[in-house]
C-alpha cells in the first residue's frame, strides 16, 4: 500500500501451489488495511457471521473470513493477508 493505495495482488486458490498475480487495472477494486477495518465493522453490524485473526505487533488483520447469509453459497468474503509492506 502506498498512500493508501493497494499496489500489489496475488490470488492462490486453494486447490493450486501457485499464486495467480491480479491485474494492474482492477486494484482499485482491493481492500487497504483501513478499508478491511471498515468491512469488517459493516458485516459485525449487519449480523454477519465473521472470524479473523489479526497481528496485534504490527496492527493489522491477517485473516477476514465473512459469511453475510449462512444459507447462501457465493456471499462470502474469504481474504488472507500474507504480506504487507507500508511505505
């Protein structure tokens, strides 16, 4: 992230080894660090069902799992941070 932007993106489903990098074009669709902050306290106000796991040390979530309706496939928000780099 660089001035609140992000600047880099890779996608690893979880049945490949290998990372898949997201298009310069559409990282303006990713969350910053302040805007997963925001999406988590809209799913905790809409009742959603959420975990995460966050690094107190650098203060920042690691793991945003959100479940907006538990009896729908496909509304869930799954992202796991495993780099961060602020400059």
């Amino acid at each position: 992230m660089t001035s609140g932007r992000v600047t880099n993106v890779r996608h690893r489903r979880e049945e490949f080894d290998r990372e898949v990098p997201a298009a310069a074009k559409n990282l303006q669709f990713y969350w910053t660090v302040p805007d997963l902050f925001d999406l988590l306290e809209a799913a905790l106000e809409r009742e959603a069902i959420v975990r995460f796991r966050f690094d107190s040390a650098l203060g920042y979530p690691t793991s945003v799992y959100i479940d907006y309706a538990a009896n729908t496939v496909g509304d869930e928000v799954d992202v796991r941070i495993t780099r961060f780099e602020a400059r």
